[in-house]
C-alpha cells in the first residue's frame, strides 16, 4: 500500500510497468495532482493519465467518501486470483484531498474482513519454495507473458462489479464501473472525471429545471476501460462533450476523448462529439464554465454535427 | 576457527554453473566467493541490479541462482533488497517464517556508483539487515563498455574513446568504498579476488552476518572492457591489490583497517600494461599521464594508510 501524486508518480514510470509485469496486487492512492512542466502542484490529471497504460487498474473518485470507498474496494479487486494487478485510486488533489467533507467510516474489523488476508501462490520468502523473479525475459516468452497481463485487465472488470456488489451489501453505497447521472432521457451529455463531476451535476439539475434535457457521465474505472458499457449509456445523445483534464499533446484531443470517440465507434459514429481541455495546473472550473459547454452543445445539437472539436475551456484571452 | 580454502570450496555452490557470464569474467566468481559466506542452514533472498550478472544468470525461464532471487530495475536494487528484507521482518513478527535469511544485493558500478546511488544510500540509511555487493568493473560493460563515474581517469571506453585529442576518460573515478563508510553503517569494505579468495570471505562472512547494512566493493575485472587475455583474470586482479590501485581494507564500526599490505608497492605501469584498454598510455606522448595516474594512486595510498594507523 503506497501514495503518490504528480511527478512522484512520473519518476517511478518505469516501476509501474514492472509492477504490473510481476503481477503485484498493490493498492496506491494518486492525489491527481499537474505534472511538470512548468512546475505547479495543483489539480489535473496529467499525472494519473501519463500513466494509463502501464497495467494498473485505474479508479476515480469524484469525493472523499469515493476515495474511501474505492481505496478499500481496490484492496480485494488487486488480489483477486483472476486479477492480481496493481490498483491506482484518484483523487483530485487540493480540490477533494485538501477539503474538509464528512464522510461515513467502516470499522477496522469491517474493512478487515471485507479485505480478507491476502494468500499469495508464489512468493520470495516462501521457505518451501525458494523462486526466481523478475527475469531477462525474450522474444521467445514475453509475447505470450504479456497476453496474460491484458487476460487480467480484461478479467478485472467482472471482478470490480462483484466488489462493488459485496460492498452495497455491507454498506449501502452503490458503485458500478461509472455513475450515469440523467442520462437515461439526455439529449446533451457531458462525460467527466472526478470533482469537476459534482460542479456539472449542480448544472445538470439547473438544466433540468429549465426543461433542459442534460445528463451526465462520471467515469470511474478507466482501466480496464468499460467501452462497451459506456457506448450504450451514451449512444441515444444528441450531442457528447468530453472533458479532459490533462493534455495527451496528440494535436487532436486529450486521452478521455480519445477512449470515448473509440468506444462510441460502431454504435453512435454520427452522434457530434467534442472535446474540452480544461483546470490545466489547478485553474479553477465553476458551473458557468461547465453552463458554457452545455449551451455549446445545444447549438451543436441544433446544429446537427461540429467541425471544430478540440476546445479548451475558460482559456484567458 | 581458522580459513581453510579447501572447505570453503566444499561448500555446496549457491551461483550454479550453466550460467552465460563470459570467461575470464570476474563477476560470477565474486558472486559464488560473497555466497560461499553463508551458512549453508541459512535462506538468502539475493537481487540484482539490471546488468551483466542479471541478464546472464536469469534467463527465462532458467535461474541459476539456489536462492530466492529478485530483479526489478536498474537503479534500485537497493530498495528492492530492502523491501524484501522489511517484509521478512513483518512476517516474522506475525510468525509466519521461522527460518533464518539473509539479504543480498548485487550491482554493477554503473547500478551502484551511478544509477542506483540514491536507492543504495537510502537502504543504508535505514539501516535494514542486508549486504550490497558492488562487483565493480568499472564502466557499463552490458550495454557495450560505457564510462561510468568508476572508471578510472584516462580509460578507454566507447563514450571516452582514447583518440587524437583526448586520452580516454578525462576525470578520476569517485571513491564508493569511503562514500559508502561515511553512511557511518557498521560495516563497509573493499576487496577483490585474491589466489586464497580469503580476503573476500573474510569480509563477506562479516557483511553477512553482522547487524545492519554492510557494504563491499569488489574489484571484479571485464575481459571485454579490459582487454585482458582471459586466463589472466587473477593476475589483474593480484597487479591491482600490488599497486595500490585497489588497496584491501575495510571499516568496522568507525575503525578503519587495512587488510592486506604489499611487500613491495609496484608501479601503476604493471596494472595497466596487461589491459589493452590503458593501450594508448603507453605512447611516447602519453607517458606522462601514467605519472599523473601514479601521482594519484600515492596520494590516495598515503591517505589510506593515515585513516587505517598505518603511519
């Protein structure tokens, strides 16, 4: 179990992929935080999602309650016998790992028994079985070794919601692989990760209000990436934002926006989708800013289709 | 008890033969002279640094390590060792391991004095039980004879080529050994391979099973990167110990101790005439450098000696 955060995280880029490789069931909290540079320290995601390909599973939380929630959650997910990765919980930093919120606490002996004790089949300190890890390993073997390290992502998913079932039961408090918030009759959708999701709820019930029909979609695990899950919540909108809070640099669009339009392919390809970038280095996001994004996808609804789809949101003039 | 060769030698080998480290490779036989060390009751959990050793003693699916070995990065064998070593502790106190173990890390220079400086210097802050064996040949050989901040001045390597302008490597190489003592940790030393391979387990027997971190740099010659006739690896060895190149001594609790003294110091020029890699000094030219290289060696000699209560 570790914690981390911001340019912590990109100096040890190299360990999370070998982590991952050695299939070690860690548990480590990454307080979303800008990565350099220019040096900042403050919120956005560019640290957690430089590092969405390197094997770990990858949960955001929207509150502290989240975080809680999904850091005892990530415990029994990297441990299981069909998983056995390592799991990373987001938060934003300053914004919900600096605030003051009341959340619900479990007991000791709770979270100890929904963990349960961690059993490994191999290990170095094993007195029966002395083992070797770590190797050289060549084009003879990692071909095959890596297929194995995606068949446990991709058997990850079914173990989160199983998870999450238990945890209900033991909790009340509900978690699936995302939150679909009035989505289900939406003709404008936004998709968002972590805080910024309680800011553009507050607008989505605004919206609501004035007959608006706006929904929204709170991603919350990112790897393994439930695109199939996801293209059916958002197939039937009539326009789709995707707020980004970390430049991919790519030219075209940050790294939501790029598993989203690739999980929407084959099921919504029409349907007009832009993408923002905004709160680089802490710049704050307030329900105007996100006001701003739904009355651009009314005019991109009415509209029909957009040209211009690589947005960056609140820019200073 | 007194050191007999002979029973060491019987000891059941730890580093086992099939192996791919080259011939006249000084690694392989420092590793299999620290572990012979061991109590052969006691459980060892080795690691190594990226490096030659690491590529050519596991290869996937093979290991030719006895013990419970562990690889993870370049530049961390340090922490690595340590992690383990932290978590036998853990496990211990829940009494869930019985047996005794001990924690080895090996490294190159170029994973001890350079990439993995920091992750050594922290594990011997901590002060976790564990040796970390540096087998110093003095450049990045597994990547193909790149300097690193042990090779010495004036080498020839393929990132200090000795040419028209400039005569190999242009600094000195930096002192680990006393880098490592100044970690104030109960035990650091240097040694290499000598004919009786006593000086070596002397010191790793007291590395081992003394409390808290110990280090050692071992001298461990590359024929490639050297450029020496493989079957001369001791002799290097021998030549490096006899010039005061490599002196042999160690630190024990704050008391410095030379353990080997040459009856007869000889010059520098025998060290480096065998190596192909100090060829160029050897230029009518050049020759003043080895007396900069020999000015060098004698200071830091007399150094040694004041430290050790020689003089």
């Amino acid at each position: 179990m570790t914690a981390t955060s911001a340019n912590g995280l990109a100096l040890m880029w190299e360990m999370l992929y070998i982590a991952s490789a050695m299939k070690l069931p860690i548990t480590m909290a990454c307080v979303n935080r800008a990565l350099s540079g220019p040096l900042n320290i403050h919120n956005d995601h560019s640290d957690s999602m430089g590092a969405r390909d390197s094997g770990w599973i990858q949960i955001y939380s929207e509150t502290n309650q989240e975080a809680y929630d999904n850091f005892i959650q990530g415990v029994r997910i990297g441990e299981h016998k069909s998983v056995q990765l390592p799991v990373m919980i987001c938060q934003d930093g300053f914004i919900t790992s600096h605030a003051v919120e009341n959340i619900e606490l479990m007991e000791d002996d709770e979270v100890k028994d929904f963990v349960g004790k961690y059993d490994p089949e191999h290990y170095l300190l094993n007195e029966k079985e002395p083992i070797a890890v770590g190797p050289l390993s060549l084009p003879s073997h990692t071909f095959e070794q890596k297929r194995e390290q995606a068949q446990s992502m991709i058997n990850a998913k079914k173990v989160i919601l199983e998870v999450a079932k238990d945890f209900y039961k033991l909790t009340g408090r509900r978690y699936g692989l995302f939150e679909a918030y009035k989505l289900e009759d939406a003709e404008l959708g936004i998709v968002v990760i972590n805080s910024t999701a309680g800011t553009a709820k507050a607008v989505v019930d605004e919206l609501r209000e004035e007959g608006i029909k706006a929904g929204l979609l709170k991603i919350r695990v990112f790897r393994p990436f439930p695109a199939d899950e996801i293209a059916d919540a958002l197939k039937n909108l009539k326009a789709l934002a995707v707020m980004d809070k970390a430049e991919s640099l790519s030219g075209v669009g940050g790294p939501l926006a790029a598993e989203i339009k690739s999980a929407l392919y084959g099921k919504a390809h029409d349907m007009p989708v832009v993408n923002y970038i905004y709160g680089l280095g802490g710049r704050d996001v307030k329900t105007d800013d996100i006001k701003k994004v739904y009355d651009d996808l009314m005019e991109i609804m009415k509209k029909g289709s957009v040209k211009d789809t690589y947005r960056y949101l609140g820019l200073k003039e | 008890m007194a050191y007999s060769l002979k029973e060491v030698m019987n000891k059941p080998e730890r580093l086992i033969g099939g192996h791919r480290m080259c011939a006249g490779c000084g690694a392989p036989v420092a590793v299999r002279g620290v572990l012979r060390a061991l109590k052969p009751e006691d459980r060892a959990v080795c690691g190594a640094a990226t490096g030659c050793l690491e590529v050519s003693t596991f290869l996937y699916p093979y290991t030719a390590w006895k013990d419970s070995f562990i690889h993870s990065a370049f530049e961390n064998a340090g922490a690595t060792i340590s992690g383990a070593e932290a978590a036998y502790n853990a496990l211990k106190r829940k009494g869930r391991i019985k047996d005794e173990y001990k924690f080895i890390a090996f490294g190159g220079d170029g994973g001890t004095y350079d990439i993995g400086l920091q992750s050594l210097s922290g594990a011997m802050e901590r002060g976790h039980d564990m040796v970390y064996v540096c087998y110093d040949n003095e450049a990045y050989m597994n990547t193909g004879i790149q300097r690193s901040s042990g090779t010495p001045i004036y080498t020839d390597t393929t990132t200090s080529p000795a040419g028209d302008v400039l005569q190999g490597k242009q600094q000195f190489n930096k002192d680990l050994t006393q880098i490592m003592a100044a970690h104030n940790i109960p035990y650091a030393a240097q040694t290499t391979l000598t004919a009786d391979f006593k000086d070596l387990y002397l010191k790793s027997e007291k590395a081992i099973y003394k409390k808290g971190p110990a280090f050692l740099n071992v001298l461990a010659p590359c024929p490639r990167g050297w450029r020496y006739n493989t079957p001369d690896l001791m002799k290097i060895c021998k030549l490096a110990v006899d010039t005061c190149i490599w002196p042999l001594y160690e630190i024990e609790d704050g008391n410095w101790k030379l353990t080997y003294k040459p009856r007869k110091k000889l010059s520098v020029e025998e060290y480096l005439k065998p190596q192909n890699r100090f060829m160029h000094l050897f230029k009518e030219k050049n020759l003043h450098l080895i007396e900069k290289i020999q000015k060098h060696v004698d200071e830091r000699w007399k150094e040694l000696l004041k430290k050790c209560g020689e003089v």
